[in-house]
C-alpha cells in the first residue's frame, strides 16, 4: 500500500512539474519537482530501512 502512495505522489508532483512547464510557470515547477526530489529520497531511505532486520526482532531467530 504504501509503494502504491508513494506512486501516486510521484505522478502528482511530476504532473504539477510538467504542468507549470508547459504553461511557462518556469519559476514555479521548482517547487513540486523538490518535492518530487525529497519523496524519491523518502522512498530510497524507506526501502533501504525496511530490508534492514531490527536488532531486537525476534522473528528470524525462530524462522
């Protein structure tokens, strides 16, 4: 569910990006596109910490 968010979001920004392009709001496609920069740098760091196993988790001790 959350991969599906995480999509949505990008189209979102990307979409408000293209969209101030196309229009000639040059100044105004920075901002969703930093967005757009910190949400894939929230995914790269979500999906690095969720294959990280806890060093309290039991559950691999006892698979």
């Amino acid at each position: 569910m959350k991969e599906w968010a995480y999509a949505g979001f990008s189209f979102d920004f990307l979409g408000a990006t293209a969209s101030h392009l196309i229009t000639g709001d040059v100044a105004y496609a920075l901002f969703p596109f930093v967005f757009f920069l910190v949400l894939l740098v929230s995914y790269t760091l979500w999906h690095k910490t969720a294959a990280t196993p806890l060093p309290f988790d039991d559950r691999e001790a006892h698979a």
